[in-house]
C-alpha cells in the first residue's frame, strides 16, 4: 500500500496528472469511463466514473437500489503551486527567470532553494482540432534565495514578495531565447495556451527512527485522494451508491465548474438517480439519507510549537482519524455526524480523534460546506493529521494513512438509516 502510495504521490505534479493516475487505476480495476456529453447506462454492481476538466473525476458503485442515497467521500486534487503566466520569460544580470504566480495559500519561502519543475497542461491546435496534453518539463528549476551576507535580517523574519522573490532560474542565455523556444522544449508545436505549474520535483521519502513518518510535496491533499480510490476499490458490497469525488480548485475557493462549489457533483448524483430511473422525488428522498465526508488533511499538534493547538483537544501524529469542527462552520461536522462517522469507525476498529481551532486563530476551510451547499445532506469533515501544511514538503505519520484508508472502507460498507429520531448505523 505505501509504494503504491508513494508513487501516486510523486507522479501527480499537478491536479491534471492525479486525474489521469486515478482513471488509469480505475480502468485497471474494472471501472468503466462516462461522459457528460453520452448517455449513462448505469447497472447495479457497476463501477464507473465521469472526469471534468481534467482536473476533477467523480467514481461511484453501484450497489442495492432497494435502499437508493448515496455515500461520499470527497477531496480535492489541487495544491499551491506557482502559475506561469504567458511570455514567461524575463532578463536579468544575464540569466533568464520565468514570471510566475501565486495558486493557493502556500509557504511560498519553503519553495525556495529545492528543485522543482514545470507541469500541467498544454493545448494545441491538432488540424482543426483543440486538444488537451499533460506536459512534465524535462528540466528541473530552482529558486535561489538571496544570500545572508547580503541580506543580514533574514533570519529575524522574511517577507516573500511573489513578483520579486519566487521567479525560477531558468537558462544562462538573454534575449536570444524566446518564449516559444520553452514552450516548445515543453509541449513541442502548435501550443495555443497552458496551464502550467512550477511544483515541487523532490521525491516522496520516509523518515524518522521506526521509518513512522512521511514527507512529500502535495499529502494535501493526494494523500486523501488516493486513500478514496483504494477503499472504493477494495470495500466489500453495500447499499445504494459509494463515491469517490476529486474536485479541483479547493486551494482558490472551489468557484470553478470543477470545484466544489460548482455543479460537477450535484450534476453526477442527478445523473446516477435518473440512469437508475429515479424521479426527482426520489432522488430527494436519496440526498435526505445520504452522507457526505469531507476529507482533507488537519493540522496536528506542533512539537515544537505546541502552543498553536487547542489546549484541550490535542490532534496527534499516530492517534488515527481527525474529526475537524468549528463554531462557525468552516467544518460541516456537527454532533449528529461526528456521532454517526464514530460509531462507523468504532465499529470498524479504526482510531479517531478531535480537532478544534485555538480560539483565537482563524480556521482552514474545506469543500466540505461548499459540496453540502447544492446537496443538503448530513456531512462530517474529516483528515489525516499532517504538519507543515502548505509547504512545499509536508508530513504525517504513516499509521495515519492506513486508519484513514481503513475507515473510508468502512464508511462505504456502513448502511446508514435515517429515522425520525437518529440514525441507524450498521
């Protein structure tokens, strides 16, 4: 499971390529592809999966109509990256940089001084075609950080300027190189536009003295991603529908029509609902009883700033699962769900564990209230207990992984009733 896991990992350096990995996975485990522009011939017992964009996949199974709602265990593909932007190239004290911006909220220092790379995608004009090609730059690139001796403050505190500080060396050569000569050693002819990022190129690795621990570009949030394929794929036989989204643009707000707060999802369970000849009324009956874990990795506690946990809800590297709530709702989980998603990992065997805020810290948002938004169901957010997030290299305990995969299998095998004074959970 971890080499499988390492692998994904260092394979999918954009949200594009961990959507490519996943339908690959998902065609080698019997799942057949949708489209939204075709007809769905849906089957109980059937695997399939729809993908958008590129960058977003929804897998769901078919199990036993007769107790039709859905189970959903969504993440997010995306992570911080530096988008590079259109005639990239810039010439200064005879080197050429690449003019780039910032995606998402990252540790934009922690990119400096490592090697990183060019990735995502590129769209050519193939006759009179448009079409779609995932790029990997075969080169790698650095940041280089202005030296101590000539800036003697760094150390008392660093302000990243992200036109000035995060430009990538690229070449030696000035003005004679042009821009199509780097989108070409990208991408090759014909490249009307690209989404392309600069992300970190250094390989998965695990650490620590029992080799507890791993360290990667992108655990938040591929981590979540990959653990949702490998418990769809392996959970024994359920009621009504399991999925698997992999939303992107979570990292920028989720406002896109691949994003949470978009119509991928809510479109997807329509479909399924009529492919399975359910009226509407039923499919409102379904999202009624239906369940959705929002699953994105959580702070733990820092052992070397412990005074930014909560000073009564310890979240611990190694301890399981993490239940995230929040007062005002970043999180979705309330007492109801927190309660349901427990007794479903309790009866599994799977350790959990709480996280709150410190009150006086602003809190991470997921996708998970956005999601919730355009279907009304029960949710709970959940994740992986990580530290470091954001950066370009994060970390978690392993064992941590494992419980996560173990208890979204469980949460696929669970039935969840939904009765006028609770739920039944089996």
């Amino acid at each position: 499971m971890l080499q499988s896991l390492l692998k994904f990992l260092d394979d999918s350096k954009t949200a594009y390529h961990a959507v490519k990995n996943a339908a690959e996975l998902l065609i080698e485990n019997g799942f057949i592809r949708l489209l939204e522009t075709e007809d769905w011939d849906i089957r109980e017992g059937g695997k399939y999966f729809v993908a958008r964009n590129g960058s977003s996949l929804i897998a769901f199974t078919i199990g036993s109509p007769d107790t039709f709602s859905y189970k959903i265990a969504a993440s997010h593909t995306d992570s911080p990256a530096l988008k590079l932007k259109e005639q990239p190239l810039k010439c200064s004290a005879g080197c050429t940089t690449l003019n780039v911006e910032p995606y998402g909220g990252g540790i934009w220092y922690s990119f400096l001084d490592r090697p990183l790379t060019l990735a995502g995608r590129a769209v050519k004009r193939v006759g009179s075609t448009v079409k779609e090609e995932l790029v990997t730059a075969p080169f790698t690139l650095t940041i280089p950080s202005v030296a101590i001796h000539q800036n003697r403050n760094v150390n008392d505190g660093f302000t990243v300027n992200p036109q000035i500080d995060l430009l990538p060396l690229f070449s030696l050569a000035g003005e004679e190189l042009s821009n199509a000569t780097l989108i070409g050693k990208l991408a090759g002819e014909n490249v009307l536009a690209y989404d392309l990022y600069l992300v970190s190129a250094s390989a998965p690795y695990v650490f620590g003295l029992n080799e507890e621990f791993l360290a990667s570009p992108r655990l938040d949030n591929l981590t979540s991603v990959y653990a949702s394929l490998q418990a769809l794929l392996s959970h024994e036989d359920s009621e009504g529908v399991c999925v698997a989204a992999l939303l992107d643009n979570e990292e920028v707000g989720s406002l896109t029509a691949q994003g949470a707060d978009g119509d991928f999802l809510e479109k997807t369970l329509r479909r399924i609902a009529y492919a399975l000849r359910f009226d509407d009324n039923e499919y409102y009956k379904a999202l009624a009883s239906s369940f959705l874990l929002s699953v994105d990795n959580a702070h733990a506690k820092h052992p070397n700033h412990p005074e930014k946990a909560d000073p009564t809800n310890e979240t611990l590297l190694g301890k399981g699962i993490v239940i995230k709530s929040h007062a005002n709702k970043a999180y979705i989980t309330d007492a109801t769900s927190s309660a349901v998603i427990k007794t479903v990992f309790d009866n599994a065997g799977v350790k959990h564990q709480s996280f709150f805020n410190h009150s006086d810290a602003r809190s991470g948002s997921t996708l998970g209230a956005l999601a919730l938004r355009h279907t009304g169901m029960l949710g709970a957010d959940i994740g992986i207990a990580q530290l470091a997030m954001h950066s370009a290299c994060e970390c978690f305990a392993i064992e941590d992984y494992q419980q996560m995969t173990e208890g979204l299998r469980a949460f696929f095998a669970a039935s969840l009733v939904r009765t006028d004074d609770g739920v039944i959970v089996r």
